[in-house]
C-alpha cells in the first residue's frame, strides 16, 4: 500500500508540475532548407536501442557545428521532441542538431542518462564525415535535468567512469560549448534542501536511488560544479529569478566558479521567469536568439 501511495504522489506531483509549465509555440514544420532523419540508433547496451532525431541543412557541403539537445523532464519522464523547434531553427542557421532520448529513471538510475549523454556525442563524431558534421565543434543544449546531463557533457571529459559503453569508444564525448536552460547543477544543495518547499517532490532523490546523508560523495560526484576546471566548456546559463523547482542561485554559483576557473561563462536572468521559461511563448524568441548567438561565437 505505501508504495502505491509513493507511485500515486510522484504521479500527482508530475502532474502538478506540468500545468504549471507556460504555454508553448507549437511544433514547427520542417522548412525545404533542412533534412531530417528521425529515430536513428545512437547508442546499444544488449537488447536496448537508444533513438535520436537528426536536423541538419540540406544545403552545403559543410562541414557543420553539432549540437545535442537533451530534453527536461526530472530524468522521469520527457522526449526528444522537447528540442526540436529549436534544433530545427538552428539547422536554418548551419547547424547540425540531434535530439536525444536517454533512459529515464523507470529503466536506470545514475549515471545511466551520463552515459547516455556521452554515447550521443560519440556517435555524432563517428558519423561526422556522413552527416558533414565538424567533429571538432560540438555542443550540448539541454533544460532542467537536460540542462544537468549538458553541463556534465561540458564537465566531465576528464572522469573516465562516467563514459559508459553506449558505443563508439574510440571517439570523443567532449563538448566544446554548453547552454543550459534552468539546470540543475549542485545536486549536495538539491539533495540537502529539496527541490520543492517541504521537499515533498525531490526527483534528485529519485535519479540517485540514495539520500543525500548515506552518501553525500555520490551527491557531489553527479554535480557539475564540482567538476568545473580550467578546460571545461565555455558556459551560456539561462535561468527563470522566479524558478520554484531549481533555484536561480544555482546558476549564479556556477557563472562564479567557471569565471574563477577563467572559462568562459554568461549569465541570461530572465526576471519573474519560472521553472521551464524558455519553451513558453514569452521568453521562446529571446532565449533562442540567445543560444543561437552563444552557439555561432563558440562553434562557428
């Protein structure tokens, strides 16, 4: 029975969390000027097959900069179209997008969806001369636990046990470039404090599968400030002041510790904004403009 009523509550609580998210533009129809590919396996571990979806100009002989994009979603629930207004307008712009799936905590804990993340951008460098895809200038977008898995791509190139086995060893699975809206990137202050006032919904818990006091090592290893170094990416954070779920000052945090590392790193505030702000209608354009300036002054 309780374990019903904890499945019953985490369903509540998604649900909650979804009306809450601002309205959205509706899904984009491919323009002439792009190609897609959807569904394509990326990443094999025995029996299970991970999909991405592919964007990329028609046009040109390329090569062209990558970006993965990596959907929110607590690392429960989510998919890969979360990204694709964006990935679709940036293949506009000579840029090759892959919008991943990862496995979600009903299929695997941490560090699975790392792993996951990692295998992605492999797979991008091993089919570089297919897809004319520079495999030099690769990026990583993503929101929320997107954002996390994107910050981690951007962090973590040095820490071998976080690589994974999705595929593709003899490649690279280090980005040149992150943007992360709203992410979660100290999960000790998540673990400590909650995610939501009174901690009733904590899904830091839930993707560690260990609370914070038993193993606040693990808590420490899964944050990307922790990993922040001289060589990690150049960093472009969008965060909503108003965000209930992740709060604004982990973004701040992280501007300071990259600028004290001497990395690259800009800070976009979005004012009154909530958690999820930049699929919304209000902030879609601006937030876009953004990243598609970010991504042209680090990759291009």
């Amino acid at each position: 029975m309780r374990g019903r009523c904890l499945v019953l509550s985490l369903a509540v609580a998604a649900s909650l969390f979804a009306q809450r998210q601002p309205a959205r533009p509706a899904l984009p129809q491919i323009p002439n000027s792009v190609q897609a590919a959807a569904d394509l396996i990326y990443a094999t571990y025995g029996a299970r097959r991970l999909h991405l979806d592919l964007y990329l100009p028609k046009s040109g002989a390329g090569p062209f900069p990558a970006v993965v994009y990596i959907h929110a979603g607590g690392w429960r629930i989510g998919n890969k179209l979360a990204f694709r207004r964006q990935a679709v307008h940036m293949a506009t712009r000579g840029f090759v997008g892959a919008c991943i799936e990862y496995r979600l905590l009903g299929e695997a804990k941490y560090p699975a969806a790392v792993h996951d993340a990692k295998a992605a951008v492999r797979w991008l460098r091993a089919h570089a001369a297919q897809y004319r895809i520079n495999p030099n200038k690769v990026g990583a977008a993503g929101g929320s636990s997107g954002g996390h898995l994107a910050a981690m791509l951007g962090t973590t190139h040095r820490v071998k046990e976080l690589e994974g086995e999705g595929g593709n060893p003899g490649f690279s699975s280090r980005v040149q470039a992150v943007v992360a809206f709203n992410p979660a990137l100290d999960l000790v202050e998540l673990g400590k404090k909650g995610i939501r006032p009174g901690g009733q919904f904590n899904p830091v818990f839930q993707f560690l599968g260990v609370r914070y006091e038993a193993q606040p090592q693990l808590y420490a290893e899964a944050s990307p400030i922790t990993h922040v170094a001289r060589d990690s990416a150049p960093f472009l954070l969008l965060h909503g002041t108003d965000d209930e779920a992740v709060p604004y000052q982990q973004s701040v945090e992280m501007l300071n510790r990259l600028k004290q590392a001497r990395v690259r790193a800009e800070l976009f505030t979005a004012q009154g904004a909530a958690h999820g702000f930049y699929q919304g209608i209000l902030w879609y354009e601006e937030t876009l403009k953004k990243m598609e300036e970010f991504f042209t002054s680090t990759l291009k």
